[in-house]
C-alpha cells in the first residue's frame, strides 16, 4: 500500500529483524535462514544497520538519515520504512 500511495518502488528494513512467515514479511527480513530471496529481490528492499549492529557508539539512525539524504548513496528515498521496535517490561 505504501508503494501505491507514494508512488515508490523501495522499502527499507533493518539487519537482525523478524516479521513473521508471509512472504511479504520475509521480503523484509534480515535473516538469512528464513529469507525468500526470490521474493525478496521483487520487493526492492534494502536493509540498514539496525541500532547496535555497528557497535554501542553509532547512531544508525544517522546513518539510514545519510543513506537516504545523500543522492549519490545509491539508496532512494524509500515508499515505507519497516521497524520492529524493542521494548521492555520492567517488574
């Protein structure tokens, strides 16, 4: 929908994420094992480092804002952007 609306082909979505078993969400996951790389190529997803994967002191969300500002990154402006947020319940 978000292509459609937008009138974009790309989706970003991050390193070390899971969706589920559809084959859209496994377009949109990072992990090799569980990824349909067929379906995947047709989806035009690229994947980002998600917050960590670069190490404790980089901000990622510094360098997606990079990848996708810098016209000359190779990586356009997406139609949607999927993330899977981390949270926590404390007792």
């Amino acid at each position: 929908m978000a292509k459609k609306a937008k009138k974009r082909k790309g989706v970003i979505a991050f390193t070390n994420a899971y969706h589920g078993l559809t084959a859209g969400a496994l377009a949109a996951t990072g992990n090799l094992h569980y990824k349909d790389q067929l379906f995947t190529e047709s989806m035009d997803v690229t994947f980002m480092p998600y917050d960590g994967y670069l190490g404790k002191d980089i901000d990622t969300t510094q360098v997606l804002r990079k990848y996708i500002t810098d016209r000359s990154s190779g990586v356009a402006i997406p139609a949607a952007i999927i993330l899977e947020s981390r949270f926590r319940i404390y007792n």
